[in-house]
C-alpha cells in the first residue's frame, strides 16, 4: 500500500512541554543523571510526539525532528564528520557529541551561528579537504524503528546534502558534495530496507540568494538520490522563504514532493510541478497566529490545476513556535482567540487538508482582530521627515561635551552587571507576591547603589544603572508596554538546551508609563558622573517576539519607537544625560535575499532614528550592536546617526575601525576591547595594545573603552579585575596621546 503525504508538518518542537529536555540535558551534563537516563527522557518526548501528531489526524507524521542538542550537528555526527580534536578525547559517543556542542578542555566547540532569519542557533560543522564522510549513525533508522514500535509510521527528516554543506565551514565544501552524496545513498538504502516510504530532505538554504554553482550542486544531489532504485520517496523542502530558480531545478529532478513555503512565497505555476506532489506550506510555521482556513483551502487549491497532487503543509518545522496554547491560563480574552501554537497548528493543517477534498466545511474567517489605538494611528499619521532627524553631529557633538566635559577615550560598560542569584531570586519573590512591590525597590536600589559604588571605585567615566530589573531585555519591554502579551509556558528552543520565551506583539503600541525612568533617575541621584539611560531599540524588539502579520513590520515599529520616544523625553525630563538605545539585533532581522535588504533597512533605520531623534542635541545617544560581521549593514550602522556607537570587536581585533573608516563614519565609537563571552580576563598590556591600534584609526576624541557586550552572564569575581585592567590599560594610552 502506499500513502500519499496529505497532512503533514515539516517539523516539531523537541524541547519538550514543560522543557523536559532542557532539564534532562543540564543534569546529564552536571552528573546529576547518567546516558541511559537521559536517553530515557528523550524517547518519552519522541513518543509523545509522535503519537499526538498521529492521534491529531495527520496523514504523515515526520520523523528525526528530536534531537539533544542541534540537528545539524546531529547530522554532521551522523556522517562522521568529527573534527579530530574531538576524537582525540576519547569519550563516549555521546560525550564526544556533546563536546562539539559545548567545548571540552583544549577543545573548543563547533561555532554556533544563527539559522537563517529564525532566532534558533546551530552549530557549524568543519570541512576540510581530507574530511572522509562515511555513515557511521542510524539516528534515523533507529527512530524510524523506534515509532514504529509504537505503531506509528514516519517520514525520516534529513537535513539535505547540499544544505549541510554549504551551512558548514570549510573552504571548497562542495568539492565534498560526491562523497557526502554516497552516504546520503547509503543511508536512503538502509531506510527503505526498512520498509520507510517517505524521506524528507530540507534545503532551506535554497530560500536566500545562491550562486551556479550551488544551484548546480542542487540539480547534481537530487538527480543522484532521485536516481536511485532502491531508495524511498523523496519530500524536499526549502522553507523560511521563496525557492526562487531552485524550485525549477527541484522541479526537473526526479524527486517526488516539493514542500513550498506559501506564507514567505508566492504560490508557483510551474508546468514541471505537474507530475510531483507538491505540498502547500499555508500554515505559518514560524509565528503564532491563527490560520484564516477558507483563505489557506483557497491558497492550497491554486496548485490543483498545477500540481500533480496537493498536500497540505505548515510552511516551515513548528521548531520555533511554544507547544500548546492549552498550557497558558492568563491570556487576555481577544488576544488568546488569535493564537495558534504548534499542537493547534497541526490540527489546523488537518482541517485544511479536509476542507479542500471537500470533506469538511472550510469555516468562517477568524472575526477578531488587533487591539486599535486610534492616539497612535493619528501620531503616526502626523510624522514628517523632521521626527527623523537631529541636528548636525558636529553641532551634537559639541553641546554634549560642553554639558559632559569627557575625557578622550571615555571609558564604559554595555549596560547590564551581573544577574547575581539574589537579584533573581527578588525578581521571582516579586512574581509571586513572596516580596512585596517596596521591597522589590528596597533591593533594586540597594543593588544599583552598589553597582554606582563600585565603578565610582572603579574609575568609568560614563556610568550604568546594571539593569537588575530587567529578566530580558526585550521582555522587560514587552511587560510594560501596551499591545504585547507575555507567556507562561512558551518556550522555543534558541539553541542546545537554551529556550526563549518571545513575547507577543499583538496590536498597536503603546506605553502606559514610563517604564526605566525611576530607576535611572535614581542611579543618577546617587553619582556626578553621568549615568546611561538603557533602552531596547526598536528593531531588537520586533525581532525577538512574536508580531502581528496583519501590518507592514515597518508600522510596527515605528509603534514600538514612538513609545521609545517618549521613554527618551522622560529621561532627559529626570536628568539623564545620556541614554544607550540597544539594537543588537539589527543585522539579525537582514532578509535572506539581497533584494530585500534596501527595504528593511529603510524602516529599521528609520525606526530607530524616530525614536532617538527626539532627543536635545545636547543628550548623547548611544547605541549598541552585538556583532561583529558588519559587511551587509555598515551603511546602515552610519545612518542611525548615534553620537556613540559600541560593537563587538574584541574577537576580531579592532578590523571593524577600518570598515568604518571606509564609510567615512565620522562619530563615536566603541570598540569593545575584552570579550565578554568567555570567563578570561584580559590584562592590562593586552587591552593596552589594542587600543593603541584603535587610536590610530579613531582620534580620542571619539574613541570610547568598553566590554564588547553587557557583563550579565559572568560574575564579579571576572568583571571587577577585567574592568580595573581597561581602566588602568585607558589611563596610559591616554598619556600617550
Ligand atoms: N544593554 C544590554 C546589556 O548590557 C545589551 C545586551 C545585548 O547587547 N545583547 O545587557
Ligand atoms: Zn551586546
């Protein structure tokens, strides 16, 4: 008998629930519990799985989308591509695979790298000339077998070859393809041993722009897998966008199913489709709204005259949407209706695929719609160009060092201090109304007032407030803001067994009060020296929840900015001198193709200048990036038009001053000049050098000292002695001068 694929999702959380996995993976690690009980809890989650996707009414329920840690890992593993420093520790098989994850003494990890335009990060696996794939896992066939003991049937999930290779490091990694492509064969032998009849293979990275010669490699894997006798029917994917030129290769391969992403992408027309079955991505995979189902059937049913066969699909896995709607018990009514997470996101897929064999009746379209402020509307309306722009920097820059009197080579941190556990334990007293709201500030103040002290001591020159009160600085935000929810259960994995909440940006923004004014206002009182405002920018925002797809992103945030705006007037209204507006995730949210990119900065820019530009020329504006591949956005990093700008460089010594240069950025700039990412601290001599490089590309003026990120994930024992050493390190390179 053979099925068609009909309902289905092209992939599922694995965290677990109530992060199940999270917890399992941590105690393995700290030793708490040993492989078999780890092992243990990951099949209960895959069992789980499995039996709730086919008990929901799927046609096809996808298989190896568990994994411990990252499934490109798992599939870099799989083929035995383990870096040898790895092998030369001599641990067990699935010790040696965490070490890739997390380093292990002399060896450092694999890197870890976002995943297309998604918040999840995997980790890069390392090619070289003389690296001998070979098929040494059954991680697929082993869950295979393990479902079907439970009486399940699936559809193995592959990374696909040519994906994996070009998602991994190495220079000439295609010149691999040939080799990886005979244990691709191998493997999809072994699974139709099996009796498996459907294997998917994902090839997401055919949703951004690429080269001949990748699309070359694309037609050459898949004519050679379709090629195969014995092999299983081939599902190939490429989600999180439109498949552009690689859909007319995929199409002339003799692969069977081509999923398509139908909420990032057109629907295609394609004559070559006609004998495939091409599978319609119309539930949105990657956001948490309710599906408009009359919409997705009329969607789904443009393929029909093109298609060979129509199946019904998520648009892309459900790894980056929470479990189950079922667990939030404190969503506000009319918010909650428009949600779906990734349990009734399956069931949607199935209605769909009903409704359009005529099984069942579409239903009506979702009548709730977004929270309208019509204060907002009129406000944005009401923008001119002007609410964009500040007065000349040089006119800035002067009014600012009148009123600051700086040092060259002003010295300062990114923002946060370190989360110490009793900072935590207040924020979680206050949650569940063990500590009451006056002595919630009674412990913050008292936390700040030490902070102040301590750089006081110190010797910065610019201050921070360290941001105990913050859980995250997106979060944060999001609970003080109007238009946003927040979640109690709703995690999504970001990376190993690191999960986010996102919060829920569902209508229009707007900001109820001021929201870090008390606390700044307060750090200031306590200290001369100028204390920084600390915002989350607009874009960083948007990025890190969940948004309406009922508007433009660009509406949105010039919400969100508005908001910030007004956060800005407040602060300076209470003293604040200087005020930091975070955008780390700036390049984060850059589209997959080139094409797009001019649009996105347009308003991402845009947004972060009408929420600065407010600001007296005489208030400095800082800002902050966590990154240092700054290629693709540098123009961008220049039209924000902050008086200072931080950014990662530590790890790249110093290379992004001549990027700047080259742009002919011409305004404040900090370089950090320690990493904070790793618990070493750096010497006096070594920041000392380089700075003396930084300053003969920057003249001092200009130059500021600082960590290259915010101090949160380390303790004092590291902070106290690496910022003595930048202080120390700043003083004589300013003696120099
Ligand atoms: N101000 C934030 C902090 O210091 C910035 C964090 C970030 O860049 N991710 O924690
Ligand atoms: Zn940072």
């Amino acid at each position: 008998m053979t099925t068609t694929i009909g309902a289905t999702v092209l992939g599922y959380p694995r965290i677990g629930p109530r992060r199940e996995l999270k917890r399992a993976v941590e105690r393995y690690w700290s030793g708490a519990i040993d492989a078999p009980a780890l092992h243990a809890v990951g099949a209960e989650l895959r069992a789980a799985t499995w039996l709730d996707l086919r008990d929901a009414g799927l046609d096809s329920v996808p298989g190896n989308t568990f994994s411990y840690y990252d499934q490109v890992l798992d599939t870099a593993v799989l083929f035995d591509a383990v870096p040898q420093r790895f092998r030369a520790l001599g641990l067990s098989e699935v010790d040696t695979y965490f070490a890739m994850a997390r380093g292990h003494d002399h060896a450092p990890p694999l890197e870890l790298t976002k995943w297309f335009d998604t918040n999840y990060h995997y980790l890069v696996p390392e090619l070289g000339p003389d690296t001998e794939f070979r098929l040494v896992g059954d991680k697929p066939v082993a869950e295979y077998r393990e479902a079907r003991a439970l009486g399940v049937t699936t559809r193995p999930v592959l990374l696909g070859p040519v994906t994996f290779l070009l998602l991994a490091k190495g220079d000439r990694r295609l010149d691999l393809l040939d080799r990886l492509l005979d244990c691709y064969a191998e493997l999809l032998r072994t699974l139709a041993a099996e009796g498996v009849e459907w294997v998917q293979l994902d090839e997401p990275a055919f949703v951004g722009d690429r080269s001949p010669d990748d699309l070359a490699a694309l037609r050459r894997a898949h004519e050679r897998l379709g090629a195969l006798t014995d092999r299983p029917k081939l599902l190939v994917t490429g989600y999180y966008g439109d498949l552009g030129p690689a859909l007319d290769v995929l199409a002339s391969t003799p692969v069977e199913a081509i999923a398509v992403d139908l909420v990032a992408g057109p629907v295609p027309a394609l004559h070559s489709l006609r004998d495939k079955t091409v599978v319609a991505g119309v539930v949105d995979g990657r956001n948490v709204w309710r599906t408009d189902v009359p919409a997705a059937v009329a969607k789904a049913a443009m393929l029909l005259g093109t298609a060979g066969e129509v199946a019904v699909s998520t648009s892309s896995t459900l790894l980056h949407v929470p479990y189950d709607l079922d667990a939030e018990r404190s969503l506000e009514p009319g918010v909650r209706e428009r949600l779906a997470f990734a349990r009734q996101k399956v069931r949607e897929v199935v209605h769909i695929a009903q409704a359009l064999r005529g099984a069942v009746d579409a239903g009506r379209a979702l009548g709730v719609t977004p929270r309208r402020d019509d204060h907002v509307r009129a406000r944005i309306a009401s923008l001119r160009p002007a609410h964009r722009e500040r007065a000349p920097y040089a006119e800035r820059a002067a009014a600012q060092q009148a009123r600051l009197g700086l040092p060259p080579l002003a010295t300062t941190t990114i923002g946060s201090f370190p989360q110490t556990s009793a900072i935590r334990t207040a924020r979680a007293d206050v949650r569940t109304g063990r500590l009451d709201e006056a002595g919630y500030v009674a412990r913050m103040r008292e936390e700040i007032g030490r902070v102040i002290a301590l750089q006081e001591d110190i010797g910065l020159d610019v201050l921070v407030h360290g941001e105990p009160e913050r859980n995250d600085m997106v979060q944060y935000f999001a609970e003080h803001l109007d238009g946003f929810a927040t979640t109690e259960a709703g995690w999504v994995q970001s990376y190993g067994s690191r999960c986010v909440r996102p919060p829920i940006l569902h209508g229009d923004v707007s900001r109820p009060a001021p929201i870090t004014v008390p606390w700044s206002s307060y750090a200031q009182s306590l200290t001369d020296r100028p204390v920084k405002g600390m915002l989350t920018g607009p874009v960083t925002i948007l990025a890190w929840s969940f948004v309406r797809d009922d508007q433009p992103l660009a509406e949105t945030a010039a919400q969100v900015a508005l908001a910030l705006r007004d956060e800005i007037r407040d602060l300076e209204a209470a003293g604040v001198r200087i005020v930091q507006v975070d955008e780390p995730a700036l390049r984060e949210l850059l589209p997959l193709r080139a094409d797009d990119h001019a649009a996105y900065l347009e308003w991402a820019v845009g947004a972060f200048r009408l929420a600065t530009a407010g600001a007296s020329p005489a208030t400095q504006i800082h800002t902050h990036l966590c990154y240092s591949e700054f290629g693709e956005v540098i123009d961008a990093i220049d039209g924000l038009d902050a008086d200072v700008t931080t950014i990662e460089a530590a790890r790249s010594k110093m290379e992004i001053l001549d990027d700047l240069r080259s742009t002919g950025f011409g305004r404040g700039v900090g370089p950090g000049v320690y990493d904070i990412h790793s618990p070493r601290v750096p010497d006096a001599d070594e920041v000392v050098s380089l700075l003396t490089a930084a300053v003969r590309a920057v003249p001092g003026s200009r130059l500021w000292v600082n960590p290259d990120c915010g101090l949160k994930t380390r303790g004092y024992a590291e902070v106290e002695p690496a910022l003595r050493n930048l202080v120390t390190a700043t003083k004589q390179v300013r003696a120099s001068l």
